[in-house]
C-alpha cells in the first residue's frame, strides 16, 4: 500500500467550508491530487480534553457546528462522512501505554468537516478524530504524531487543522490590519519546518515574544506538531497555502 502524505490544514474561518476562495480551491485540489486514502485521522484544534485523550468512535459521527454569529447556510451544512471504530481502536492501541479513550458518540467538528468538505465533497472517506489532551505538555503531543505514524502506511491520511498563527484577541476586524510579528513568526515556523528543525518549533515558548503572541493558547499550534512527528526520515515538508492575514496564518504544510 503507498505511504499516505500527512498535511496540517491552516483553517482559519468556518466560512471556507462553502466559500469559493483560494483556500477551499486547494483544498479541493489536494483531494483530487492525494492517494484516495482508506480513511482520515483528524486532530483538530477544536476538540480538547484534559485528562487523557480520546478518539471518535461513532459509526455515524454528526455535523458539530461549534461557532456562532455565522450565515444560516454555514449551519445547514451536514458533512455526513461515517466513522471508523476500528481505526480508533488502532490509533489507541498506537498511543499505547497512554490510555486514550474511545467517544462513542463524539461529532466531527469545525475544524475536521471545514477542511474535509471541500476535499471530499461526496463525504465517502471515513474520518476518525482525535483529541487534544491538553494536560500534556508539547512534546507528548509530538511523540503522539510519531507513535501514529505507522497509520500513514496502512492509507490513512493524518491531518492536523488549526493555524500556526491564531491570535483573535489581536485581530481588528475593523481594519484587517496584520500586526508585523504575525508573518515574522510564521516565516520563522516555515523555515523551521523547511528545515526539519522540530525542536524549537516543539520548546515553541524559547521563540520570544513573536511565538507567545502568535500561538497564543496554543490549541490551533499544537494540530502542527502531530503532522512533524509524522515525518520520517529524509521526507521533505513543502507548503500548499501560505497567507496571513490580520493574526491568522493560512499556510498549509505537506509531509511526504
């Protein structure tokens, strides 16, 4: 079976589920260039746990829509892809001696059928999602990506969902200004990851006040360093979007 990619998918705003933009379009494109994989492992930034993490088991997971103040259409939408309890069941077998629970109903949210509706429209690919365990500090999150790793040669494709630059309480929507640390940081991420330079994008809190402003809570980076344990040994890392805008990055980055 070919080795599946991996991706962290720069999400940005629920809206570019159902807008026709540069972003949706690469995403749509990702899924017609990829391998058709056997299923999808999602790590979104917007299912965190504390306590142990836990891996959707649902059959049928629901549509989550977890935001608000958005048009109706974007609540219409039912992204109707089914589960895979087995491939929970493998993921926790992987993650091993963490125990990580299986959620026998948990939905897909946002950050999962956001990205996943313009790459698989006909919502014919099972999705799995895994949480992020947020009483673990970043290098467990990373060792996590590692110990999955072996998913991407059983064609399952990992995706990270968040954004490397994710700042709201920075952001004027007024006037869409960038603040100047937000691309600076996001470059300095890039050229790390280009690099296959993990461990400061892991210690991220050594990066100075550019990181602490530009990763903020943290839940939209962590996703990122699922995909960089992923990668094995001389994969290159390349970039399929990569705009920032106000403080939220867009960039998109492939492994493999």
């Amino acid at each position: 079976m070919t080795r599946m990619p991996a991706l962290f998918v720069g999400h940005g705003s629920p809206m570019n589920a159902i807008e026709d933009n540069a972003w949706s379009r690469a995403w749509a494109q990702l899924g017609r260039d990829l391998p058709r994989p056997k299923a999808v492992l999602m790590i979104s930034a917007h299912w965190e746990t504390s306590g142990g993490a836990a891996l959707s088991a649902s059959e049928r997971p629901e549509t989550i829509h977890d935001f608000g103040g958005f048009p109706q259409a974007l609540f219409d939408v039912q992204y109707r892809a089914p589960g895979d309890p087995a491939l929970a069941a493998r993921a926790a077998e992987l993650l091993a001696p963490q125990r990580t629970a299986l959620h026998p109903t948990r939905g897909l949210d946002h950050g999962a059928w956001g990205v996943l509706l313009p790459m698989y429209p006909d919502a014919d690919v099972p999705v799995v999602q895994l949480s992020l365990d947020r009483g673990q500090p970043n290098a467990w999150h990373y060792e996590a990506g590692r110990k999955l790793a072996d998913l991407r040669d059983e064609g399952v494709l990992i995706i990270g969902s968040g954004d490397i630059v994710h700042n709201l309480r920075a952001v004027n929507f007024r006037s869409g200004q960038t603040p100047d640390w937000a691309p600076r940081f996001n470059d300095t991420a890039k050229a790390l990851i280009a690099a296959g330079d993990h461990q400061p994008l892991i210690d991220w809190e050594t990066l100075g006040d550019d990181a602490a402003l530009s990763i903020n809570s943290a839940e939209h980076y962590l996703p990122l360093l699922y995909v960089l344990g992923v990668q094995g040994q001389g994969e290159t890392a390349s970039f399929f979007t990569d705009d920032v805008f106000a403080a939220i990055s867009m960039t998109g980055v492939r492994v493999g």
